[in-house]
C-alpha cells in the first residue's frame, strides 16, 4: 500500500511516460495480464490506456489488473491508468 508521499512521487515520475500498453474492445485476457506483470518486474511503473471502444473504464482494467498481479494503482485520470508493482530483488525506483 502506498502512502501519499509516495504515491505523489511516483505519478511525477510517471509524468514522463507514455502509455505502453492499449486495452480495446476484446477486454483483458490472462496473456494480456500476465504481459502487463513481465513489464511491471522489470520496469516498477507503467501507463495504460483504455481506448474508447472498450466494454471497460479505465479504473476498472486498472483495478481488475491490479489485483489480478497484486500491484498498486497510483493513479487514474480520463482514459489513463498508472499501476506499480516493486520488484522485491532488484528495484528500480527508490521511493521516498
């Protein structure tokens, strides 16, 4: 669980990002999810995207993958959503 200070960190560095990952009309599946994890263990923070044909909002997917992978949503604003995950060996991000 992420605390404010934390979490205030992380969406500034997310500020730089793009999105790297687009959910559409097909939904979430179990590679999708697990792709999301493999990119999350190397990389700690990421944006998604939830395009606007999709049968979910962007704080559902954000949520649904979140506790699916056991990571944190940081934050959701419009059609963009930013999950971390800390990577226990070797981390990436030193939060505050």
């Amino acid at each position: 669980m992420l605390n404010s200070k934390q979490r205030a960190y992380l969406k500034s560095i997310s500020n730089k990002l793009n999105p790297v990952f687009q959910i559409g009309k097909g939904g979430l599946s179990a590679t999708q999810i697990s792709q999301v994890d493999d990119y999350l263990r190397v990389h700690e923070i990421m944006k998604i995207r939830v395009l606007d044909n999709s049968l979910y909002t962007a704080k559902e997917a954000t949520a649904e993958i979140a506790q699916a992978i056991e990571a944190d949503v940081v934050q959701v604003i419009g059609s963009i959503g930013i999950l971390y995950k800390k990577n226990d060996k070797e981390p990436v991000i030193k939060l505050p």
